[in-house]
C-alpha cells in the first residue's frame, strides 16, 4: 500500500531539511575568515 504525502509530511519534511541547513551555517559562520569575507560583502561598515 503506497502512502501519500500530507501537507503536514511535507512541512515536517521541509523544516527538518531547513534545521540542517541552519545547523551548517553556523559551523561556517564560526570561521572568522568565512565571517569576515561574508561581513565584507554585506555590510557598508566592512568594506
């Protein structure tokens, strides 16, 4: 019997994809080079 994905499977889905990729941002930003360059790039104060 093949199931079929509810909105509610797909919001649980998609938060638990956007929780990952949160999680690795934060392993990146927490590289001061990769800070500084992104901080470079955005922000007037920086450049």
């Amino acid at each position: 019997m093949a199931t079929v994905p509810t909105s509610l499977a797909n919001s649980i889905d998609a938060s638990d994809t956007r929780a990952k990729l949160d999680a690795v941002a934060k392993k990146l930003i927490k590289h001061r080079i990769i800070l500084a360059e992104i901080l470079k790039e955005c922000v007037e104060e920086f450049e």
